[in-house]
C-alpha cells in the first residue's frame, strides 16, 4: 500500500534534520523550537521558538530551516518567524533530544525544579548524582557548567526554564 507523504509531514521529516548549530547532535524538533508549520499553496511558514531571546545562533538556525524546506520539490517559498508566545520552556525538549544532548555532554534541563529554585543533573559522562554546579554561565545563554565530582569531569548542563518558576 502506497501512503502519501503531506507536504507538511515532509516539513517535519526534513527539520527533523536540521541540527542545533552548537549542538549537532539535536534538531531543532527535538529541541521543540517547532511550534507551527502553516502551508498554503506551496508556501510554507514556519513559526520558532527560541530557547532564548538573545540566542545569537537564531540566523544560522533560520537559514538551516529555510534551506532544508527549500529541498522539497513542491515547495515554492519559505517563511520562518520567531515568536515568543508561547515561551519556550526545557520541558519542550524530547526524549530523543534528552539523548542527544547527553551524546553530546551535557546533561538535560532537569524534569524536577525545587520550590527555592534550585535544580540537580545528573552527569552525562559517567550518571553520578555527585555534581555540583561551577558557574551558572556557560558559553551560551541556555547553558550552565558544572563539574562531576566522581568521574571529575566538568561537563554542561541546560539550564531549566519553565512558565512555573
């Protein structure tokens, strides 16, 4: 039996390709920066959220998105718009991308942030639960480093953001 493709499942299946530019082991579906995907005669919106509003990598992961959708033959333009309703939150993130990032090294935003705020990750080299965070500024926005004190690797944590906190 022959099943034909939409031409927006073919939008999911190639941003689904379409990796973070710092973090080549998620996409930006599994990173849930996906929120819409209108297409209409061969026009194809795209509407993101950014794990951050002062993410300087947005044009590069814009141009990633217009040019994947662009390889689709039926596609004649492209649109992608940042919006920031509704916020994006680290709960977005998938199981597939919670994987990725850890193939990468840095652990996931944690599922449970604690009434004062604070939040614990697990290290992604070794699993140990003995970490502790050495400073809540990464090299980027969304990140936090922190250090293993079992395997003594220093490593990168997401940083948990959440409409509750």
């Amino acid at each position: 039996m022959f099943v034909k493709h939409t031409l927006t499942s073919q939008v999911y299946e190639v941003l689904d390709s379409v990796k973070d530019p710092e973090i080549d082991t998620v996409s930006v579906i599994d990173l849930g920066m996906v929120e819409q995907i209108v297409v209409k005669d061969h026009h194809v919106h795209v509407q993101m959220l950014p794990t951050f509003s002062g993410c300087p990598a947005l044009n590069i992961i814009q141009d990633r998105v217009i040019q994947a959708i662009q390889n689709i033959e039926e596609v004649e333009s492209v649109e992608v718009e940042f919006i920031h309703t509704p916020p994006w939150t680290s709960e977005r993130i998938t199981d597939k991308g919670k994987k990725g990032l850890k193939e990468f090294g840095i652990a996931a935003p944690p599922e449970f942030i604690e009434e004062d705020g604070s939040w614990h990750v697990d290290c992604p080299y070794c699993g140990s639960i003995y970490v502790t965070l050495d400073n809540i500024f990464g090299p980027t926005a969304c990140r936090s480093i922190l250090y293993c004190k079992s395997c003594k690797n220093p490593f990168e944590a997401m940083k948990p953001v959440s409409t509750l906190m």
